[in-house]
C-alpha cells in the first residue's frame, strides 16, 4: 500500500460521440404510432397503460390537508390560551 496514491490522475477514456442508446432510441416507433395502432386515444388527459395520475393532483391534496390540520391546531391553541387566561382572571 505505499505506493497507493488517493490524488494521483489516472488516465480516464474519452466518452464516444454516439450514444449505445441511440441505436435502440432509432429503431422504436414514436409512442403516437403504437397508441393509433392499438386503438387508443392519445387525449392529453387520458391515462395509457401502467401511467400514474397526476402528481399535482395528490399534491394539492396533500397541501390541503396540511393546511387544514395547520388550521384546526392553531384554533385549538387559541382556545387554550383563552380558557387558560379565562381561569386565572377569573
């Protein structure tokens, strides 16, 4: 191990100028070409096979739910606070 060195420069090869991916990406129909063939519409809104739901949507419910619990927790202190008050004026 004396001769390991962590910050000598090893020499890396260049990256290629084609992509292995490329070759494949090429040779697959676009995606409306297999959506027409199979008989299903390719409305921005409607779903294709195996594709989840927008995730704004469960966002927005999320966010929601989050403001709410916020709400009802604020409101329940208050409500503390001003019996808490109430009992030691009184």
């Amino acid at each position: 191990m004396t001769a390991y060195d962590p910050q000598a420069r090893r020499a890396r090869p260049s990256p290629s100028d084609e992509s292995p991916v490329d070759g494949l990406l090429e040779s697959l129909p676009a995606s409306d070409d297999v959506a027409h063939e199979n008989g299903m519409a390719t409305g921005p809104e409607e779903l294709r096979p195996f594709e989840a739901p927008q995730v704004e949507m469960t966002d927005e419910r999320a966010d929601l739910l989050h403001r709410l619990g916020v709400l009802g927790a604020v409101v329940a202190l208050v409500m503390a606070l001003l019996l808490w008050r109430r009992r030691r004026t009184g």
